[in-house]
C-alpha cells in the first residue's frame, strides 16, 4: 500500500481510504447497502490488513448508526485507524440541527465522538457549503475543536472553486485552522473537478479524497451498451450521483475499460481506479463495497499501474470540454501557465 501525505500536513495516509456509508442502511441510505456489524468488523479487518489507514464515515450516514457501527469495530484499537467524518446536513427536527454554524459544528462533533467512541478525531470534514453562515463563524468553532484536542485537521466536501478559496484566503487572514483536504466527486465519467477544484488543490497543496470513485458502480462493468444491468440494478434515467447526462459517452468511457481490463486481466473496476488515482492532486480514493469480494477487487487496484498507452485511451474517450476562460487561456497564455493551470491545460497546448 501506498501511502502518500495530506495536503501539506505531516499526515500520512494510504491511497486507498474505506468508506463507510454503507453501514447501517436505514432511511434513505438503506439504497446503498445495509452492512450489519459483523460484516462491518470483517470488512474493516480486510481494509487493515491490506494497509488502508483511514477510515471515512459522516454523521448523516442512516442517522449517526455508521458512526456506531465503525465505534463499535475500532473498539479497543483506536490507533490501528486515523477516524474522519463530517458535519453539515440535517441530524434533527429542530432549527439549529443543520448547518455551519458554531453552535451546530460544536455538537456535531460531540455527538460524533460519542458514537465512534474516541475522543479526538484525526480528520473533521464540513460536508458541504453553507452560504448562511459566516465562514468566520464556522472556522472559529472549528478552532475551538483544534485547540481542545478533540480533531486534528481539518478539510472540506462539496465546495466549488470560489468557496474552497474563500475558505483557505479566510484562514489565512484570520490565523484559523487550515484546510487540509477536499473530498470530492471525480472520476471517469465526471471530470468536472479538473476546471476548478483541481487545480486549486494543486495550487494550495490542499489534499483530494475522492468520494464514489466507481461512479455509485457506473464504472463497475456491469452496465454494458444494450445489455440489461443485474437484477436490482439502478436504471440510468433516475441515476442522481452521478447524474448520467450523456449515456453513449458514458457506454464509450465503459467499453474502453472493459477493454483494458481484459487485456490486464484485471477487472474494470481496478482500471477505473487505477486511473483517477493516478490524476493530479489526488491523495486517496474513498472506497466502498456491498461485499467481501467487491472489497478485495477495489483494494487491488492500489497496485495497478496503467501505461501511458492506456492513460491517453481513457483521456481520449473521456476528455471535457474547454468551457470559457479555459479555451481562450489554452490559446493565448502560452508559456505562463502554472502547473496547477496545466492540469486541464496541457493537453490542449499545441
């Protein structure tokens, strides 16, 4: 396993990070799987082993039983894991349980200690942005959590380009904690990431957790151009994350890692993460899996290594395109353009 640093914290963590919104599966969430906690403690025990040392889960996740379910595992081997989860949407009826602001970050995290059953957290991620909250206000309460032990670091999910700056240009400004990370959503069927959020990352030294790397399974290989999906399958029309706005681009990206992965011998999967771990910026990919096997398939993929060949395949088939200011940079920047600018860049420079 390869373990690369946050951002730019000392912290180090493996590339591949087990994702927990499966545990528990009631409400709403119970759509995406409903490991129970004997399966939880297996599964955790095969991310171990294989050298993942960190575990995601977020309060939301069936209404706080995630976090029980990774408390009770972690039970009495608090340091074999680094803990993250985050704070932001609803966990009540009442006004205040939602949100940004000091009062709600201070609870959330309370609550999420008691459930996972530590006192500190490694990581403390806001789920997502909250445009009625003073960003002040929720930098100073997560400075509060800083300062009294209780989390580590810090990062952010879900925001655009102008709020993940905003945020960084804010703490800095105010000597509040600094953000670490982002987890977002990018992967071979969304690069929406590359325009903005990757770039920045890059420029700030901000670490990249992907969340759904597989696309909620899009990227699986068991959604094939005319072929009916396994029994229990979504259907692609009432697909939301991702949301599935081109189906023949989607089927062109899936036949070309079917392809690869035959040639590899490896499933499509593997060749699915293998390439966006392999993207700039990115630290580690937040994997999940309704079974043991689908588990052991994804973490395989740490040691997948695509060849130049294979990458500019993907890319071709894959590739965004060049919204406003990006096509009008790529034609008249010419040589000065940054690093962080010749990640969406690059290819298009003659």
């Amino acid at each position: 396993m390869e373990y690369r640093y946050l951002g730019r914290s000392g912290l180090k963590v493996s590339v591949l990070t087990l994702g927990t919104m499966t545990f528990g599966g009631t409400g709403g969430f119970a759509a995406v799987g409903n490991t129970d906690l004997e399966t939880a403690r297996r599964q955790v025990d095969i991310a171990l082993d294989a050298g993942v040392n960190l575990i995601d889960t977020a309060d939301v996740y069936s209404s706080g039983l995630s976090e029980e379910i990774v408390g009770k595992v972690m039970a009495g081997r608090r340091q074999a894991a680094l803990l993250t989860t985050k704070v932001r949407f609803g966990m009540g009826s009442g006004p205040n349980d939602e949100g940004l602001s000091r009062h709600h970050v201070i609870a959330g995290c309370e609550a999420s200690l008691r459930r996972l059953g530590t006192d500190y957290l490694d990581l403390y991620q806001l789920h997502e942005w909250d445009g009625r909250t003073p960003l002040e206000e929720t930098l100073s309460a997560l400075d509060h959590l800083v300062a009294s032990g209780k989390v580590r670091y810090i990062g952010v999910s879900n925001f655009s380009g102008w709020q993940l700056m905003k945020t960084v240009g804010i703490s800095q400004r105010d000597h509040l904690p600094t953000v670490v990370s982002q987890q977002i959503h990018y992967t071979l069927q969304a690069r929406e990431a590359e325009y903005e959020l990757i770039p920045a990352a890059v420029d700030t030294g901000i670490g990249v957790l992907v969340w759904s790397p597989l696309a909620g399974g899009l990227l699986s290989g068991k959604y094939r151009r005319g072929q009916e999906p396994p029994s229990g399958s979504r259907d692609l029309a009432a697909w939301g994350e991702p949301p599935v706005r081109d189906e023949e681009l989607l089927y062109d990206v899936i036949e070309k890692l079917i392809g690869i992965a035959a040639d590899r011998r490896v499933s499509a999967a593997e060749v699915a993460l293998a390439w966006t771990l392999g993207r700039p910026g990115v630290t580690s990919l937040v994997i999940g899996a309704r079974t043991d096997e689908q588990l052991l398939a994804n973490l395989r993929a740490a040691d997948l290594v695509l060849t130049p060949e294979e990458i500019t395949l993907l890319e071709e088939v894959s590739r965004p395109p060049l919204l406003y200011p990006y096509w009008h940079q790529a034609g008249g920047a010419g040589g000065r353009l940054s690093e962080a600018d010749l990640t969406l860049l690059r290819r298009h420079l003659s």
